[in-house]
C-alpha cells in the first residue's frame, strides 16, 4: 500500500479526496496531512484515518491548540512541513494547497525523491522550468489532478508528443458566459463565486470567473506534456462533460468523459495507468443530450488573453500575473475593488514588471510576496 501525504486536506480537492479514499479503503495510507488554519477538520480527519502526523502551515501558536487525536503529533509551520517532507517515507505527496503557497512543497518532494500528484497548478506556473528538470534528476513522477489535464493524460494513450497535433483544453465559461458585456462593471462577490458547474475553493472559483484559470491552465500543459504553446488551445464547453481531448496528427481526436466530479481525476491521479472500481461517477449521455462549443472571447474574458502573453514571454512573468491576481481577488473578496478591477490591476502590474527568463526558486519566492504586497497596498481604494 502506497503511503502518501495530502497537503490541503480541509479544502475542496482534500475533501473530494477523502471521499475517494472512503469509497476506496486500502487504497492508501496517509502518513501526513496538512492545513493553514483548520485544526478541528485535521484533527477529526487524522482521528478517522489514523494519520500520524499533521501539519498547521499558519503562524499558530501551538498554545492555542487542542483536542489532539491520540497517536498524532501537531507540528507547525511551512519550515516543519519541508523538514517533514524530506524525512518521511512517502511514496506520494498529494499537493492540494491553493496558490502560490503550494510551489515550495512541489520542490521540496521531488527533490526529496517522491511522487506528486498536482493539483497545485500554480506549481507550474511559477516554476515549471525547475520542476521539468528535477523530475528528470531524481526520476520522479508528477501525476495531474486538474480534470483537464488528466483528461490529456488519459486520452494520450501513452502515446509520443510527436504524434500529438494539438492539445484542447475545455472550460465551462464560468458564471459570466452569457452575462451582457455591459453589466460586468456591477458583478458582485456572491455572482462570481456561483459556479456552474464545480464546487472549488475560492481562487480557483474567482479563476474560473475572470477565466484566468484557464490561461493557467494552458502554462500547466505546457509544462505537463512538453507541449508548445502554439499546439495547445482552449475552447468553452459549458456542459463540462469533456474534460479536454487530443487531436494526433492524422486528425483522429481522443476525449475523456464524464459528468464531472474530482474524484474521478483524484483517483485516478492514485492509480494511474490502471482504472479501478467501484465507479465514481455515472454519465447518462440520454440524459445530457447536449455537448456546444463556443470560442473564447478575450474581450469578455481579458485575463484569458494576458496569460497568453504571459505563458508565451514566461520565465519570470507568470509568478508575477499570479501573484497579482492572488492579491486583486482578494481586494475584490473585501470589496475593495470591483469585478473590473481585477484584470486592471493585473495588467498593469504585469505591465510594468521586468522579466526574468530563467528564475531560481528565491527569486521567484521574493517576487511572488513583493507583488503580492505592491498590488495590496497600492491599489486597495479603487470603489
Ligand atoms: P481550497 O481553498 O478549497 O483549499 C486549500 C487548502 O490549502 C486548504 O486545506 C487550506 O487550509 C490550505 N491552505 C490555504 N492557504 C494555504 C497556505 N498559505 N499555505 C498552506 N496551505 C494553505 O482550494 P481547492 O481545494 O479548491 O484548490 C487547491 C488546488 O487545487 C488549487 O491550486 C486549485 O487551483 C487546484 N484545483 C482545484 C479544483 C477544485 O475542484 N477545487 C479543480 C482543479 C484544480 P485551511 O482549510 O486551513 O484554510
Ligand atoms: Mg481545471
């Protein structure tokens, strides 16, 4: 039985993975989990699991903290979590921490020599120049999670990139696929947190609103299946049925189905290359009866449009969109700005930002906390 970590237990992809490991008992044992602030759910999670050893990320002060299970020790901090990272005997790290925050634990376990299964897609984003070439040094394996991208991974069929022609990633469109471009100026919190088709935590939400998610998600594949960016495209698919699809280079094209659900991709992520029961979701294509296609409009979604400028310039810009964008949502969180705002204030930090081709992970790590500071302190007045 393989022993893995889940980093982000509380959130919504630690709790979809969870539920995969309830309906899938003796699939693994979890030897260490994490959360930011969340001790009562760790907690009740490590007592039902009999996880040894967890981690609160946040500065909390160990005082404050009760009820621990017996049989687990508490440890705190990023700097406890790292050290743990290199001495446990895990087989696999499950990174579902959100945000940028989840990059150094991607680093610290391939170096370490263990398996990650990413769901952490700004791992790449930020550094997937170091983490390609640290897979190779310690023959690692970095497994997707993001529904799209094992969609790919499925429906390449272990074939060679060179018989891929193109990558096509689908997004739902978000809350906004129909919204008159007129009335984006007065879209508020609770619109653009009602998703229609997932239920995920908050950036990732916001992400699929603004449609940045899925510029992200380009620079994931990218980095994921060696692939140029001028043979990846995304396309809106509101059913969320298709995942993403492979075009080879005859024309034949391979999607991946099913009505969505995390744990099918989560699971997967585990098993991988097998398939295993029970089923996780059921499709009923009488009952969908529909799949549309739509293109994405870039005027509609602007953010879309600058993260492929980002992803094309790369090196160090991509950090920087993201670390602009982490701060502009969370301003619009506390409606300190408006919906607008966000691609504003993004475009205008990336605007201004000198690039870096070839970043190292302290460069990266001060450039992620210095935007994210830039853009919370000068742009907070804008309503
Ligand atoms: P959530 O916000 O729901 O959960 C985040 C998890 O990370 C929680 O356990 C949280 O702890 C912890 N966390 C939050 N901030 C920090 C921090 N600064 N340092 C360490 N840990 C932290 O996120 P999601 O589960 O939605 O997303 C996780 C990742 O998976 C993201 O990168 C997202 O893009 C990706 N993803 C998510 C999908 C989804 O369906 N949700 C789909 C595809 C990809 P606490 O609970 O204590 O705050
Ligand atoms: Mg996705």
């Amino acid at each position: 039985m393989k022993s893995i970590g889940i980093l982000g237990i509380t959130g919504s992809i630690g709790t979809s993975t969870i539920q995969v490991m309830r309906s899938h008992p003796g699939l693994v044992r979890i030897e260490l989990a994490t959360s930011h602030n969340n001790s009562k759910k760790l907690f009740r999670l490590a007592e039902e699991f009999s996880i040894p050893h967890v981690v609160l990320t946040n500065q909390i002060s160990p005082d404050s903290i009760t009820d621990i299970p017996r049989g687990c020790t508490v440890h705190y901090g990023t700097d406890a979590l790292d050290s743990l990272l290199k001495t446990l005997p895990l087989d696999v790290v499950f990174n579902a921490i959100s945000g940028s925050a989840g990059m150094q634990s991607t680093l610290t376990s391939l170096e370490a020599g263990i398996d990650v299964a990413l769901a952490n897609k700004e791992s790449l984003v930020m550094a997937g120049h170091l983490v390609k070439p640290l897979l190779a040094k310690t023959h690692t394996t970095l497994l997707p999670v993001d529904s799209e991208h094992s969609a790919i991974l499925q429906a390449m069929s272990g074939r060679p990139v060179e018989e891929v022609h193109k990558l096509i990633i689908t997004a739902s469109g978000g809350p906004f696929r129909q919204l008159p471009l007129e009335d984006f100026s007065h879209i508020d919190l609770a619109q653009s947190l009602k998703h229609p088709t997932w239920d995920m935590g908050f950036k990732v939400t916001m992400d699929s609103a603004t449609m940045l998610n899925k510029g992200l998600e380009i620079i994931e594949a990218h980095w994921l299946f060696d692939m140029p960016y001028s043979r990846i495209e995304a396309i809106i698919h509101p059913q969320s049925i298709i995942h993403s699809m492979v075009q080879f280079i005859d024309g034949s094209i391979l999607a991946q189905m099913s009505k969505p659900t995390m744990q099918l991709p989560i699971l997967y992520a585990l098993t991988h290359p097998k398939h295993v029961a029970p089923q996780v979701t059921h499709t009923d294509f009488l009952a969908i009866k529909t799949l549309q296609f739509e293109a994405i409009s870039t005027q509609r979604y602007p953010l879309f449009g600058l993260a492929l400028q980002v992803a094309a310039a790369g090196g160090l810009l991509p950090t920087i969109m993201n670390a602009a964008n982490e701060a502009a949502i969370e301003l619009f969180r506390t409606r300190r700005i408006r919906f607008n705002d966000i691609f504003t204030l993004v475009a205008a930090t990336v605007e201004q930002a000198a690039n870096i081709s070839h970043p190292d992970v302290e460069t990266i790590l001060t450039t992620n906390h210095d935007t994210r500071n830039f853009v919370l302190k000068n742009f907070q007045t804008l309503i």
